[in-house]
C-alpha cells in the first residue's frame, strides 16, 4: 500500500512538473529595411496553459544574427529563456515560382538521360550486327535466298537504328537548350535547394490558461534598400517634381508577403564603438619612387581605370514605372540619427535577390533654372535646375532618372551631401539655343622678340536664342594659367567677362531674347622661349 502511494505521489509530481511542447506556425508581418540588412518581425497567437510550456518556432531562415533573437509575449506570460539552433533536416521554403521551375528542370534531366540510355542501347545493337555479318558456314555456304533475307534484315534494322539515334540527338539537343534556359533562370533568381533552417525554442511560464499573442524579432544581413528618383520639368515656369522612390533587395530565404513595409537610412552593421586613439611617431623614411605617368602604357592604364569607374556609376536601374504613393500613404519619422519611411500599403518582396521598386514620396520644389555652355568641351547647351531647399526631403545620394517635357533626357547623380547652398542639376541638352566656337585666324599669329617666342589665339563665340521666349545663358570658357616663370600668359579681350585669375576660367551671363545673336571673343598671348617647346591650343 504504501509503495502505491508513493508511485502515486511521483506520478502527480511528474505531471505537476510537465511542460506542454507546442509548434507555433507564425507569418512575417512587418520588416524595416535598412541601407544595409533588415530587421524582420513574426506574429503568432497562441493557446497557452497554466504551469511552464516550451514554443518552437521552426521554418525560419537559417540567415538570422542569433544576438538579434527577441521575443515578446502578452500579459500573464513570463518567458524563461530563448534558445536558436539550426535545423537541417526541415529545409526552407522555396518560392512557388522557384519551385515550379525546379521541377520542370528535375523532369527534363530524368528525359535527357532516358533518352541517352536508349541511345546507348541503339549504338550497342548496331555494333552487334556489324560484328556478326557471317552468314552460313566456310563449308555450308548460303543459297541466294537466305542472302536476300539477310541483306534485307541488315539494310532495315540499320536503317531504323539510325534513324533512332539521329532522332534522339536532336530530341536530346532540345532538352538540352530548354534545360540550359531552366538554369540560367534558376541563376537569375538565385534559386538554392537544400537550404537547413533555424529552429527558435521560446521557453514560457503562464499562472493560468491565457490565448496571448507572441512576437519574434530578429535581423538578417541579406537585404538592402538603394534610393533613386525621377526629377520631372515640364517647363521653366514651372516647379521641378522630385519622385522619390528605392529599389529592396533581399536574399534571406523568406518570402515577405503583404508585409508591413518601413525604410531606414540607418545601418545596424556599422560599428557602433567610438575610435581611439593612438600615439603617432614620426620617423625618417627613405625617398619613395615617384611612379611615373609619363608613358603611354601608363597613360593608357590610369585612363582605363577613370573609365571602369565611370561605367560602374552608370550602370542603368531597371525602372518599371511605378508612381509615389502619396503622403497619406507613407508616414516619415525624423529619428535622431536616421530617417524611416514607413509604408501604409503591404507589399510583396520574394527573396530572390532581384530589386522591386517601392514608391516613397513625391515633391514639388520651387527651383531656378539656367542655361549653361562650355562650347569648348561640348558644342551643346544644357538646361539646369538649381534647387536651394531641399534639406527636409531627407535624401540621399543616388542615381536619377531625368525628363523633360515629358520626354527622357538620360540619368545623372544625385548627391545632397555637398556643402554649397544650391544643388544644381543638370537637366539635359536644348537644342533650341546654338552656340559656336571657332578659331580668328586673321587675329592668331606668331612671332619673334630676341630670345623669346610669342603666340597669340584669337576664338569668337557665338550663341544664338532660337527659342520663343527669352534664355539665360551662363557661358564658360578658359585661358591658360602659367606654372613656370618663363611662361608669361595675359589676357587681352575677354569681352567683358567675369574672370578669374587663379584658375584661368571666364563666365558670361547672357539675356538673350527670342532670335536673339551674341557674340563673344576671347583673344589672350603667351611667350615663352623660343629654344624650347610648348603646345598651347
């Protein structure tokens, strides 16, 4: 009896002591998209008894920083402790999309290969038949009837065996290239199979029966957000319409569906530690070598590199022509040390590494606009915007794509991290306003003072306003500066432009009415001696 009791007592402490192991099937609901990595928050409401209970999160990527881990609970929930392990035998879900097309390149891989073993065995058969054409014996013989026979079978089974084998190969061709098409596209959408999860283990005690809704948070490093805008003029009366939108990327294993989206400026991957300093030494060091320019290969290089750069910060966004939301749609939240955007409308991100444009907010901003030429470089002359307040616009530097008139002008580069008052930006060529540069050569010449060489240039710069309304013109152009003594540089007509002498530049700022022609000349000498070489212009 008392050995009943016992077993009695420990089977009550045993179940007193038991916790309740629930699977929470949670959804992604809201996700702040940083420069750099996002932060992703999971819902769930769950059915929780008295007495301790263990929830397992499953499914989630295994991508997630482990430090990140937090978790929140309703009221009369006390959570115990938080637990991430990874999980390889659940593999993560896989893109509906993605997945269709895996399997269409699973299927056509088990035809190639069916199609090659019944190849293999056509190939095998016909070298059958060609090693065993004897017919009859060295004393028998065949009579002619048996030949016939004999012949007749080898011509059609030949005949239908390489038929077989062209058919395949060009069956077996056609796969391929289908085949090939599936895992290029595979690539482009980065598809991975095989990929382990992260199993999160939230420990929690409740003092009675609660249905409370939990929240797991963490980051993830595989996501980014860039801006980019559409800066729109339909005339010089009018204001300059600055479309604010951003491309997300994101590469995490999970699908963001109908999420609850927010942009940040902030970057959680940047140190957050102040620097120190060190003690700095000073100490005599050999000469260097000064790496020379002067060849052509060397030329050729530095010039190569200039170009790569240029190339890469012009390498075109895939624009697909959405529009702003609209103030009522997105809520801007100055923070103290960066800006979130948070959008109002849920949006769609699958995690295949491709940018997805997402509409942030549109501006009218009052602005300037000027016409400027240096028809020394460029025999065009161009339209600019100068806007002077856009410091609560909350940009930041990127690539933007231009119209005028509704028409496309190109792309250039946005940067409001300058420290000039105005940013001024160039919104494409007029072809309306012409302008000419040429050579005076009856105002050139050449000539000779002792041991000295003098060279005179003479240049007439012509503009004209074909347009019908009047055009401010800024108009640039340059003499030499010199840098050695023996080079004595000076400017004898500059047609009343504002120069300046450090670096050589002139500016004209011109008013010219409808049909209006201006002319402007520049004529500046130069002497130096005449024993030594020097290439002006």
């Amino acid at each position: 009896m008392r050995t009943l009791s016992l077993l009695f007592s420990i089977l009550m402490v045993t179940l007193a002591n038991a916790q309740t192991v629930k699977e929470i099937d949670s959804e992604i609901s809201d996700v702040v998209v940083y420069l750099n990595g996002a932060q992703v928050t999971r819902r769930a409401t769950v059915n929780i008894p008295s007495g301790n209970s263990e929830l397992y999160f499953k499914g989630i990527t295994s991508q997630l920083n482990p430090n990140s881990l937090q978790v929140a609970a309703g009221n009369n929930i006390t959570i115990l402790s938080v637990n991430h392990s990874i999980d390889y035998l659940e593999q993560a879900k896989t893109d509906t999309r993605i997945e269709h097309l895996i399997k269409q390149r699973d299927a056509l891989q088990d035809s190639i290969e069916l199609v090659q073993n019944a190849q293999d065995v056509f190939i095998k058969e016909r070298e059958m038949l060609l090693s065993n054409q004897s017919i009859g014996g060295d004393e028998t013989g065949v009579n002619v009837e048996q030949l016939i026979r004999a012949t007749d079978f080898f011509r059609e089974r030949l005949s239908e065996i390489n038929e077989s084998l062209f058919s395949n190969r060009q069956t077996t061709k056609k796969m391929k290239d289908r085949l090939d098409k599936l895992n290029r596209q595979l690539n482009e959408l980065n598809a991975r199979k095989d990929r382990p999860t992260s199993t999160v283990k939230v420990s929690v005690t409740a003092n009675r029966p609660v249905n409370a809704p939990v929240q797991l948070t963490y980051t993830v490093r595989q996501a980014r957000w860039q801006p980019f805008y559409e800066i729109r003029v339909d005339d010089t009366d009018d204001p300059v319409t600055l479309v604010y939108k951003a491309k997300v990327f994101q590469n995490t294993d999970e699908e963001w569906k109908d999420v609850n989206l927010t942009l940040s400026t902030g970057n959680p991957s940047v140190s957050n530690y102040k620097p120190e300093l060190q003690p700095w030494f000073l100490d005599f060091q050999p000469p260097r070598p000064l790496k020379s320019y002067g060849t052509p290969e060397a030329r050729m290089e530095l010039n190569e590199v200039v170009v790569a750069d240029k190339q890469k910060q012009e390498k075109p966004l895939r624009i697909r022509g959405i529009t702003s939301l609209g103030p009522e749609n997105v809520t801007t939240t100055q923070q103290q040390t960066n800006t979130a955007f948070q959008i109002q409308i849920p949006y769609t991100i699958p995690a295949d590494n491709q940018g997805y444009d997402v509409a942030v907010s549109d501006h009218q901003v009052e602005a300037g606009y000027q016409y400027a030429t240096v028809p020394k470089l460029s025999p065009h002359v161009y339209l600019l915007t100068q806007i002077t307040d856009w410091s609560d616009l909350n940009l930041l530097p990127g690539q933007a794509n231009i119209y005028f008139n509704q028409t496309y002008q190109g792309k250039t580069q946005l940067n409001p991290y300058t420290s000039e008052d105005t940013l001024n930006i160039s919104i494409g060529r007029d072809p309306a306003i012409v302008v000419k540069r040429e050579q005076l050569k009856d105002f050139s010449s050449k000539s000779f003072f002792g041991n000295n060489r003098k060279e005179t240039k003479a240049w007439k710069i012509t503009i004209r306003n074909t347009k019908n309304s009047t055009a401010n013109v800024l108009v640039e152009d340059q003499y030499p500066v010199s840098a050695d003594s023996e080079i004595k540089v000076e400017l004898e007509e500059s047609s009343e432009a504002k120069v300046n002498p450090v670096t050589g530049i002139l500016s004209w700022e011109l008013e010219l009415a409808p049909g209006e022609t201006k002319e402007l000349r520049l004529v500046y000498s130069v002497r130096y001696p005449k024993n030594k070489d020097l290439i002006i212009e």
